[in-house]
C-alpha cells in the first residue's frame, strides 16, 4: 500500500484527485497508475484503469489471475468492474469513498455473486494515511 500512496501524491502534485494503485504478482509489481483525469482531460484515467493496462502488458494478457491491486481509496464503478474484468484475484482499499465506492459504499460490484467472477476485496489498510491525502486535497481545493 505505501507504494500506491506514493503514486497518489504524484497525482495530488499534478493537481489531480490524490488517487494511486499497484498491482502484484508474486511479490513484484506489475503494473502501477495514479489519477490523470485532470491532466489527461479524459475520465477513464483513474488509477486503478492505468495501473490494470500497464499490468496486462507486463504479464502479457488481459486476464490478471495471480495479482493483487494495492489502491488508496475504493473503487469507483467503472473501476470495479475493469477489476472483476481483468480476473483480479483481490483489491485491497486504502480508505472508502463513501460517494461513489463500488465495494460497499454506494454498490458492491466488488464481491457481488452476480458476475462471472468474484474476488476478495478489504478496506482499510493504511486508511488514516489514505483518508487524509483525500481531505488534504479537497479542502485545498475549496479554499481556491
């Protein structure tokens, strides 16, 4: 998780939502992303997306069995669905996002029963630390 939190500062410094993800493979990482949406102007850039792409390039297919992503805050809808997509076999959450989290918060599209996969999905790791680089950004944001 710390090195997911390292990519959310890149993204807090590009003046993005402080958001970042790694994902695993026995013990390395293989792919890694954080927010561009801002930088980028599209709104598929969230970091989990980056992080999933650069992952399948790395293990040289789009079905992840084996890996893990590491992101500070829950996973969005899309998101979530990329994650049940590419085969993940766990998301480990920083912090919960409580207006638009897809593992519990808004929806649980994470473990539902009802796709064709399922994965293991926990919130919490670090969650100080991922929580307050997301309050840190947003009250920055209000004072402008």
């Amino acid at each position: 998780m710390r090195e997911a939190v390292a990519e959310a500062r890149k993204a807090g410094l590009a003046g993005d939502v402080p958001i970042g993800a790694v994902i695993v493979r026995d013990g390395l990482i293989v792919g890694r992303g954080f927010n561009r949406t801002e930088a980028d102007g599209d709104p598929t850039m969230h970091a989990e997306m980056i992080a999933i792409r650069e992952a399948a390039e790395a293990v040289g297919s789009q079905r992840l069995t084996g890996c893990s992503m590491y992101v500070t805050a829950e996973p969005c809808v899309m998101c979530a669905g990329a994650c049940i997509l590419a085969r993940l076999d766990a998301v480990f959450a920083g912090t919960d996002s409580p207006k638009s989290g897809a593992g519990g918060s808004v929806r649980n599209i994470l473990t539902s029963r009802d796709f064709n996969h399922a994965l293991t999905y926990e919130v919490g790791i670090l969650r100080e630390e991922c929580a307050a680089l997301l309050k840190e950004f947003f009250a920055e944001l209000r004072k402008r």
